[in-house]
C-alpha cells in the first residue's frame, strides 16, 4: 500500500472496529443520523428534564459537537465516498437516550464528552491546510480512530444489560480506558498543531501503541486483583465443583443420556423463555440423575449465548448448605462475567461486609440481571435436610420472580415429601416415564462391560442376559454397577443365566447382597478391616483419603506402633468394592449416598453402629497421637524423624490431631439418655495423653478457664467420666482450646501458644517437616524412588492454610506458593495512601506490592512503562541440611536438643533449620538470607530483624523491643528494598491494634497512629494543671489582674512566680484574653476555653458557667476517656510482643488521675457531705470538667450535690455515662455554596456552579 493510503487504512481500521461491535439496527440508525439530529435530540432531552423539574445542564454537550462539525468540514474530503462521517457522531444520539433516565450515568457522559471537546485540535485552523499535507492527513486520521474508540467503548457500557445497577462500580474501570484515549487526544492534537514530520507520526504512533499496551495492561491487573478479591470475600472453594462434574461426568458412558435433550419439558426448558422457567428432574436412587445433570451442564456450557451456574449437593457440603449454594452460584456467575467483580468489590469488600446469606441474597439479583440469560442446576437437593431444602427453594423461587431477570432453574432429586410438593405445578421429567430410554442406556453399557464374555458364551446367551438384568434394574444405574461382578465371575452358561435370574431387587437388596458377601464369604481378617473401613468412612468429619484410612484402620487394641512390618498395603480397601470407590484426588467415597444411609439403617441389620464407630475411630486417633511422643521425642535424631514421615508411619496425624476428641464426643451424644461410660480401652489411652499436658498455661487460656458459661457449656457434651477426673479436665480444656481457635482469624503459629497441650507444638512440627520433604527433590542416604513415591501420595494438598477458621485448614494447596498467596488475603495492612483509591480500603498483604501498586498506578506516565519486579526469592534446599561438604553423603545426625554430631571439617548446617524453637535459629537466619537474596542487605539489619522477632516472644515483658525501635528498622530494610519478616508484621500489628483502639478512646480514631502520642502528652500536661492538689487549692475566687501584662505561651509555669499564682477556669491556667465572670460562682472564665468570641458577649449580659448550671455545654473538640477504660487499656500491655511508645505517658495519666481521686475521696461521701462543701464540690468539679480525662463518679456526684444544695435548673442534671466530642463536623464545599446562595439543594444552584461540582476528573489538589 502506498504511503498516501495510511489515513484511510487509519480511518477504515476504526469505522470496521465500531461497526462490528454495534448491532444491525444501531449501524443502520447511524448512517442516517446527521448532525443536526444529534442536536435536536440533545434539545429534547434538555425539555424533558426541563418539564421533570430535574435540567442536568445539557450545554455542556455544545463544545464537542461544533468541535465535531468544524472536523467534519475538514476531513470531508477524505471520506468522500465512504460511510465513515456520520460515525463521529451518531453514537452520540443514542448514548444520550441510553442514559437520559438515570441522572449520574448522564453526568458523567456529558462531562467526558465536555473534556473530550477540550482535548480536539482547533479543527478551523486546516480547512485549507491538509490538501497537500499527508503527515496532517494522518493525523487528523488518529484523531477520528481516538473519537471512534469511545464511541466503541461506550456503546459496550451502555448496551450491557442492566447497566445501571453497576454503573458506580463499573465506570470506575472504565475510566482507565476513557483517561487513556483523552491522552492519546491531547497527544494528536499537538501532533496537528505542530504539523509535525513524518517521523514524528510515526513516532506518536508507536507512543500509542505502547501507550495501550499500558493502559490495557493496567486494566488486566486491576481486573485481576478485583477479581480475586471479589471470590476471596465469597469465601468458596468453586473447583471443587468443577472436581464433582468432571468425576461425574467420567462415570457416564459414551453413547448414554443423548436421549434427555430430546425430551419436550427440556426442550421447551431451553428454548423459549417465555415458558416456565423451572424444570423438576426426579427420579429414584441410582437412576443416574446426577450423571444426567452433569451431562446437561457440558452441553450447555458449549453455547456461548447463555450462562451456567451449578451445584452438586453431596454428603461433603453440610455446614451453612444454602449459604454455600448461592455463594458458589454467585463466583460461577462472576468467572463467566469478570467484569462484575468491580461491582463486589465496591459495594461489599471496601465495605467490610461478610458475605451471610443476607448480603448474598441482595447480591445474586444483580449479578443475575447481568449475565447472558443465567442457567442454574441443583443437584441432589434431596440429600439435605428439611430445613436446608426449604431455604435453597425458597431462596430459587424467589429469583425467578424478580424484574429484569430471565433465569432458568432446574432441580434434581429424589420425590421427597417437602420437594413435591413445592415443585408438583412446574414441568417435571420423571425418570421413572423414562424407563425404556434408561433400558437402552444401561444395554448399551452393558454391551460394553460384557464383552468379553461374548467369545466364551457366545452373543445369543450374552443378549438375554442383557435383556434380564435392563428389566430387572427398573432404570437404576448403579443398582447395573453393583451387581456386574456377580455375572464377570461365572464360568459357565448355567451359572452365567442363575447368576441373572437371581439377581437381588432394588438397591438395598444389592446393598445387603454386598454386606451379606463380607459377612459370610470373607475370612475374619478380611471382614474384619472391612468393617473397620466402612466405619470410618461412614463417620468421617471430611473425606478420607486412601492413606489415612490405611493406617487409621490400623490402630486397636494389640497394634499400637506403625512400622514397616506392620503398614498396611493400599489394596486392602479392595475388601469394601464395590460399594466404595476412589474419588477425585485419591479420597474414599460411598458408590451412592444411599449407601451410607443403608450401612447406617437398621435394615443393613446394624451391620455398623455410628456411636461404636465414633467410639472405635476415636480409639485410633488417640493410638496414634501416643506414638508422635515416640516420634518428636528426645531419643530420635532429626534424620530418624524425616525418615518416619517420608515411609508414611504419619499419614494419619492431620485427621488424628484435628478430629479425635470429636469422635468422642460425638459418641457420647449418640449414647443419648443411656450415658453408657467409654471403654476400659479408650479411657487408659485418654490417661496416657496427660503426658502431652502443660505445666502452665497461657494468660489467654487462663482467661477462658474462668468463664463459667462456656465451661457448663462444653460440660454438658462430654461423656461421662467420674472416675477419671482428670481426662474430663483434658478433654474440656481441649473443647475449650479448639472453640477458641474456631473463632480466631490469626494464624496457627500463634495457637500452640495458647494450647493447654503440646499436641498442637507436635503438630506445627509434623506440618513443617512435611513441607520441607516436598521441597527437596532429593536428600542423601535416602531412596530417591521412596520420597518421589511419598510427593505422590502427600503432595496434592498438603500445605494447609495457618488461618482458622480458613476451609483451607483443612483442604490444603499442592505447593507453598499457591497457600502463601492464600494467605495473603488474610492480613492486609498495608494500604494505599491515596484517600480516594479503591485499595486504601483493602490494602495490600506485602510492601513491596504497595509499592508496585504505587509504581504503576500513582505516577505520572512517561516514555518508560512499568519497572521490573524482583522475582520471588527460591526456597533453601532441605538437601543443604544434612551434607557436611560436597565431598561426602553421610547425613548429619541432628538431635532434638540441638547438637550435631559431624566428623567432617565442612562448615557445620544449622540444626535449628528443622526446630523453630532451636536456640541457634535467629543467629544463623542472616547467612540463610545472604545464600537465597539477590539483593544487596545488611546482615546486622537482618539479624536485628529477628532478634527484635525472638525479642518479641520473650515472658520478660522488659526484653521485648519498642514499637520505635521496630519502625526504624522497618524504614532501613524499605530503602534497600526489602520487606519486613512476615512473623515480625504480625506482631507490629498486634500492637498497632493496641494503638488504634487507644485512638478510638481519645476520640482521634481516623487520624494517623503518630498522633495519639501527641495527643497523649497534650493530655498530660493538661491534667498536670487541672489535677494539681500541691499549688491549686481551694481558695476564694479572685479577679484577674487585668492591669498587669499577661505571661507568654512559652513561659514555663512556676508557682513562685506572682504572675503564675492566680489561675482560673475550667484549665486552671493564668489570665489570658478575653476573661468573663460567672454570677453564680464568680469564677473568671476564658473566653477561648469555653469558644465565645468577644463580639457575643455585652457587658450587661448575666453569663453563668457550665459547672453551676449543668445545662450550659462545654465545647469540647476530642472524647474524654473514662480513667477506667484506660485502665482496662493498660492492663493489655503486658500482653503485647512490642512495646508501645506511649507505655509511659498512659502510665503517668492514670497515676495522676488516680491520686487527685484518692485526694477529693473524702468529698465524695454522700453520707458525710453537707452544704457547707459546696464551694469545695464546685472547685474540684471545675478542675475535672477541665481535665482531659473523665472521673464519671466524681462528676456525676458532684453535679447532683450542687443541685441539690444550690439549684439553678429546674430538673436535676442527668447521669453522665461518656464525655463526646461537641465539636460539628466541617461543612462541605458543596454546603458552603448553598448557604451563600440561601438554596436548600445543589439542583438550585447557578448552571456554572453546578458544572463545577460534577466534573468527570478531578485535580490532584481536590483530591480529600
């Protein structure tokens, strides 16, 4: 292409973007639009306002379009023959109606529509210039692909369904994209200006293009993270719902379900949405409902003009089920629709909303009437209970009926009483009307699983077995799945054909078939471990993998110590198939739910009973916590210990140490009234568990022991134990211990603290030894093979979250990074410091992603984009522990204690590098930091940093660092680029809370943490005067003398000074100012003190102070704290792990209050005061009215006592609960406005006026 065609391939490019994005009836309606018809429809608009009283200044469209005409006289001939003029501003039309009936989103259009008039060229100047300029002609060319674009991205906000509802949330980001094409303006119109070369067009071409690079880069993450945060708040793990459908959708067979599309009831489901928009599908247990479902939701998520949110309820999801549902909805709804997640970060993570029920229901609306007609499929809605299936169909229902909603519901379950009757009126598919299409599929898989059998009996044998087994199934799948292994062992026709014709009728017949096979046929090994397995998992807490339950079925009487003689082999769960089946991620699942609810019902013949399994699984879990003393104990090296865990001897630990005095007390509730006692067995090995006690317990614990409500609470579900007292006390320390951790958000290196046992120091050990096995791919003088077989086994989840009461804890991630970045949203503490970001609210989990956030979005843009970010530091390799040098692979043999013993002359490994409580661990970090940064540190700042960690621990309150001494390291590591130990952050913050809640007693909760110290010695030094008893005593009021020259503000107070003798007022200070005189009392007032300007006050005016004549307020511009809430404030000192700065002034503020009212106690005796302490009472009332600090006795006593001996209102002055601030809050600029023009809203102020207050972008300088 020629050089000269540039401005038309420019103008082509953009008309073809607009074009493709807008519908066919929009394009048609913008090639006839003229210019004059933007204009008369902006009029019009203008009238309506006009008659609704509601005018939004619609002048300030004028700008753009005679900008607009002036361009198109001069780029007329250019489009000469093509349809591209109408196209600058049609759009214009049509976003003004869009918009004409919600009055924010039609401010904002005019107002960038007004800065978008001011960034065009002054298009008059090359009328006559461009004929013959082609590098002019291009750049008028950019100008029409820079107009175009808005109208693009415009058209997309606005045609989006429902808008309106997000528009504060999602203009936001769309002002990113709208500042971005205002600077590529602002660039084109000095590239006109200047009629610049073609090299600077060129150049402005490439500037453009990375400045959208930039731009889109900036909307990318902060799309990204708002996502994040958006499901981060939701608090649902959603793939494991994606887990369930990919599990179910591999049990269908190919060739199986195609039918159920075809049915009218589904067809009319998907088709018209003027039908009924909710489908019941039903069927009996085992018909393959679920496989159905999980078949429909895949075919419907390949079409891309409709939205697909599912649920699968299961026996996994019982706590806060509806909840769940809507909360899982509403995340599928938001992956299908990213862009939604601005609005929920908005109006409820910046809000510090929780996402309840409550905030879930008013959210899920919305996000409904956003997406593309929204599908919603519940699955299994029958195995919750009652209650739970009256709040999901509620719930459901509900959103059907809402306005601007064209949702879709589909229910699957069993014909449960409460479901039928709900759904009897809504189109049904019943699976049982369905029985010769569920015939044919179960043919059709049956021709699959006997085929083999076709060479050995032939086909017409085979084909009638087929036709049995279809009748007989009654359209139940898995009644077909449980039952095909009785037919796959025969060996002869006759056998084959017996096998057929005596197959058992209906699932629970094909259950008890199943359990009546290992009763009978299996040797009493083998029933016995099947028994065992089914136990356990029919009274799990979670799922159970294969490697918890192969050990934990280990543990009973006579076996007590896992070894490698004694492990058993994963295929003993052989012994249970096929009623159960490995599940997604190697967990133990029943066939069907209906396979728990038979084993557990008394018709499997109480093959198990749940209270004697709870009993027996409770027996294993305490088995195997007896052997971690073995395992942690001080006889085993550090190697003996890697090796145990890597052989898999602790598989069980994490279900052990989180459930185990669950199932007791699970059993005991199930024991009902009977309170049958635990078994001789269970109870010694509850006994020997007392080893695991602590000599003494924390504070924190020591305060839960004395509430009594909550002990005679956790009293009552313990079992019986009157013999063995101090097993009760055991167990209700341990119910006490984790109802404390299940309410606490703060990570789990903070629970061993507070744990009355060392179980939970044993398992923080377990859980850090684990992890560092699978970040190693090898360690000498082990099997390579053993530790890749052990990553396989443990490495999907083994990193569990710190945080309760976190999902996470239990569910954990496959890799460290993937749970610190999990993490990461659980403290955020450091904020943008721009007032008006959205991530002043949120904040940030590091400072160095602070900083990059600051770095990108808070600096002006130049000619460089983002700066590199410093890659991730790479974990110590575990190997680096146990080799002396590179010349040798014998391990280094580490004890428990910390000694090593190492022939070689290689430098020594740390051994605190496996025990975080190791002596030597704080000294040898700052090496470790040397070996893993690429950065340049200083090693003493380091080593400081984890000193002031390890200082911070220490029971001596004395050692522990100072919250100065912490934040001026904090500056040093910043300014060389490093970040703050994460353990030492969370100990700052303990104390930063301590402060903030300081700053709420003070009344200064929204100024910066460095004030509350200032104020405090404000505070002080204003008590020292008001609370004197050695020099301001009780005396009879003087006069001030007035002749005299007053004293300065800098002059220091001496009470031998004449000048310094006289005080007055409620701040007992010298005469100052203006000075006003009670009637009553005579005392002599400032006129600062109490905010009268000296124009009010007339000298014959009768002025009576606030301490005779409680009426009259005292304005005050802070809160008086009460000296017994700081002394409730002082006494969490001592439990901080830094010392605060303002230690010392709080110590000094409560001393003096406390001694000026242990001076006037006598004075507070209402059976000794008469009316002769009057004037004593109104002197020390007037010194604690002018303190800083409340004495709420005091006060309230003396008031009562003056009006009673002195009255001078009529009622008696009120009791006094808290001292508040008086002072009004600022008006704003807007409210200034109005009181100068005397107009009661901001619609009555002057056109110019009200242009100003709703400018699309505001200056840095207006910024609050």
């Amino acid at each position: 292409m020629a050089a000269s065609d540039v401005h038309l391939v420019t103008f082509q490019t953009a008309f073809n973007s607009l074009k493709q994005t807008v519908s066919f009836d929009d394009a048609c309606a913008f090639q006839s639009t003229t210019l004059r018809d933007v204009w008369d429809a902006a009029k019009g608009i203008q009238n309506v306002q006009r008659q609704r009283r509601s005018q939004r200044n619609m002048a300030r469209l004028k700008p753009l379009l005679e900008s607009l005409d002036k361009y198109s006289k001069t780029i007329e001939v250019l489009c000469n023959g093509t349809p591209f003029l109408p196209w600058i501003w049609a759009p214009i039309k049509l976003m003004l109606q869009l918009a004409n009936e919600h009055t924010n989103a039609l401010d904002q259009l005019l107002d960038a529509y007004m800065q978008i008039a001011e960034a065009l060229p002054r298009f008059d100047r090359f009328q006559t210039a461009f004929p013959d300029d082609k590098n002019l002609q291009n750049a008028l060319a950019m100008v029409y692909e820079d107009i175009l674009e808005f109208h693009r991205s415009s058209y997309q906000f606005l045609r989006r369904g429902s808008w309106h509802v997000f528009f504060d949330s999602l203009w936001k980001d769309f002002a990113t994209r709208f500042h971005g094409i205002l600077e590529s303006l602002v660039r084109h119109r000095e590239l006109v200006d200047k009629e610049v070369s073609s090299i600077a067009i060129f150049e402005a071409k490439k500037w453009r293009t990375q400045h959208q690079q930039y731009v889109e880069r900036q909307e990318i993450e902060r799309q990204e993270f708002v996502l994040q945060e958006a499901i981060t708040w939701l608090a649902v793990e959603d793939r494991l719902q994606e887990d369930e459908l990919d599990r179910l959708s591999d049990l269908r067979h190919p060739g199986t379900c195609r039918w159920i599309l075809r049915t009218p009831q589904l067809e009319s489901w998907i088709g018209s949405l003027s039908s009924n928009s909710t489908l019941w599908l039903n069927g009996i247990p085992g018909a393959g409902k679920s496989v159905l479902t999980s078949y429909l939701i895949q075919h419907l998520q390949l079409r891309p003009d409709i939205t697909v949110a599912y649920f699968f309820c299961n026996d996994d999801t019982k706590d806060r089920l509806c909840s769940l549902v809507f909360r899982t909805l509403a995340v599928q709804l938001l992956r299908s629709q990213p862009d939604l997640a601005s609005h929920i970060f908005d109006n409820y993570c910046r809000c510090r909303s929780t996402s309840a029920l409550p905030q879930i229901k008013k959210l899920l609306p919305d996000l409904i009437a956003a997406c593309p007609p929204p599908y919603i499929i519940i699955d299994g809605l029958d195995e919750c209970g009652e209650e739970d299936q009256k709040a999901i169909l509620a719930e459901l229902l509900a959103l059907v009926k809402y306005p601007d909603t064209a949702v879709r519901i589909m229910i699957s379950s069993r014909e449960e009483t409460y479901i039928s009757r709900i759904l009897q009126k809504v189109p049904t598919i019943s699976l049982t009307d369905k029985k010769e299409n569920l015939n044919a599929d179960i043919r059709e898989y049956l021709r699959c699983k006997l085929a083999p059998l076709r060479d050995t009996f032939g086909d017409a044998n085979i084909d009638d077995v087929e036709v049995t087994v279809a009748r007989k199934s009654h359209g139940m799948f898995l009644w077909v799945r449980l039952i095909i292994k009785e037919l796959e062992d025969r060996r002869s026709v006759s056998e084959l054909r017996d096998a057929s014709n005596n197959l058992p009728q209906g699932l629970h017949k094909a259950y008890g078939r199943i359990l009546e096979r290992i009763r009978d046929q299996y040797s009493e090994y083998s029933r016995h471990k099947a028994l065992r397995i089914l136990e356990w998992m029919a009274c799990s807490f979670r799922p159970l993998k294969v490697h918890e339950i192969q050990d934990g079925i280990f543990f009973e009487p006579g076996n007590m110590e896992l070894t490698e003689q004694t492990k058993l082999h994963p295929s003993i769960i052989e012994v249970c198939k096929p009623i159960i089946q490995v599940g997604v991620n190697k967990t133990l699942t029943f066939v069907h739910f209906s396979a728990k609810e038979y084993i557990l019902h008394r018709r499997s013949g109480n093959f198990i009973s749940e209270s004697q399994a709870h009993h027996n699984v409770a027996y294993s879990c305490v088995s195997y916590l007896l052997t971690s003393s073995q395992f942690f104990g001080p006889c085993v090296t550090e190697y003996e210990s890697l090796l145990r865990v890597v052989k898999g001897f602790h598989s069980l630990h994490p279900y052990a140490h989180e459930f185990w005095h669950k199932h007791i007390v699970r059993s005991a509730e199930m024991q009902g009234a009977s309170h049958a006692p635990l078994s001789t067995d269970l109870i010694q090995q509850l006994g020997k568990l007392e080893v695991f006690r602590k000599v003494t317990v924390s504070s924190v614990f020591q305060r839960l022991l004395l509430d009594q409500k909550t002990i005679q609470e956790v009293g009552k579900v313990l079992p019986p134990l009157h013999e063995n007292r101090g097993t009760r006390i055991l167990l209700r320390d341990i119910e006490l211990f984790q109802g404390m951790i299940g309410q606490s958000n703060s990570g789990s290196e903070t629970h061993h603290k507070n744990d009355p046992t060392h179980l939970s120091d044993i398992n923080y050990r377990y859980q850090d030894i684990l992890e560092q096995l699978l970040s190693v791919d090898t360690l000498p003088g082990l099997d390579d093979q053993l530790l890749r077989t052990f990553k396989e086994t443990y490495g999907d989840a083994a990193f569990l979250c710190h945080y309760r009461p976190c999902t996470s804890t239990s569910r954990g991630f496959s890799d460290v990074h993937k749970r610190d970045r999990h993490e990461a949203t659980h403290i955020r503490s450091f904020r943008c410091g721009d007032k008006q970001c959205d991530f002043h609210a949120v904040g940030f989990a590091t400072k160095r992603a602070l900083q990059r956030h600051n770095e990108i979005y808070h600096y002006t843009f130049l000619q460089q984009m983002i700066m590199p970010i410093r890659q991730r530091r790479q974990p110590v390799n575990l190997r680096e522990r146990f080799q002396s040098d590179g010349n040798t692979q014998t391990p280094i043999v580490i004890n428990v204690t910390g000694s090593t013993n190492d022939s070689s002359q290689g430098d020594p490994v740390p051994a605190s590098f496996l025990n975080p409580s190791h002596p030597r661990t704080f000294d040898d970090v700052p090496a470790t930091f040397e070996k893993r940064s690429n950065l340049p540190l200083s090693i003493q700042e380091v080593q400081k940093a984890f000193q002031f960690l390890e200082r911070g621990k220490d029971k001596n309150y004395a050692q522990r660092p100072t919250y100065s001494q912490v934040r001026l390291l904090d500056e040093n590591l910043s300014q060389r680029g490093n970040n703050f130990p994460l353990e030492l952050q969370k100990l700052v913050k303990q104390t930063e809370d301590w402060m903030r809640k300081g700053k709420k007693l003070f009344g200064k909760a929204n100024a910066p943490l460095h004030i509350l110290k200032t104020h405090m010695e404000y505070v002080l030094e204003r008590n020292l005067d008001c609370f004197d008893i050695n020099n301001d005593k009780l005396r009879v009021p003087g006069t001030p003398a007035s002749r005299d020259p007053s004293p300065s503000d800098t002059e220091i107070h001496n009470w031998k000074d004449p000048r310094f003798q006289e005080v007055f007022c409620i701040c007992r200070r010298i005469e100052a100012g203006m000075m006003i005189e009670c009637e009553l009392c005579h005392e002599w007032y400032h006129g600062k003190c109490l905010k009268i300007a000296r124009g009010k006050i007339k000298d014959d005016e009768r002025y009576i102070c606030p301490v005779c004549d409680w009426r009259v307020r005292i304005p005050r511009d802070t809160a008086r704290p009460k000296l017994e809430d700081l002394q409730a404030w002082q006494t969490e000192i001592p439990l901080l792990p830094i010392r605060p700065d303002e230690e010392e002034i709080l110590l000094k503020i409560i001393d003096n209050a406390q001694e000026f009212r242990t001076h006037i106690s006598p004075f507070c005796n209402p059976v000794m005061a008469t009316a002769d302490e009057a004037e004593a009472q109104r002197f020390y009332l007037r010194k604690i009215e002018g303190a800083e600090i409340l004495l709420v006795f005091e006060t309230n006593f003396f008031r009562l006592e003056l009006h009673k001996w002195s009255p001078v209102a009529p009622e008696p002055p009120p009791i006094l609960e808290a001292s508040r601030a008086s002072r009004k809050p600022r008006p704003t600029k807007l409210q200034k406005l109005m009181a100068q023009h005397g107009v009661n809203s901001a619609e009555q102020l002057p056109q110019h006026l009200t242009t100003k207050l709703h400018t699309f972008k505001r200056k840095p300088s207006e910024l609050s």
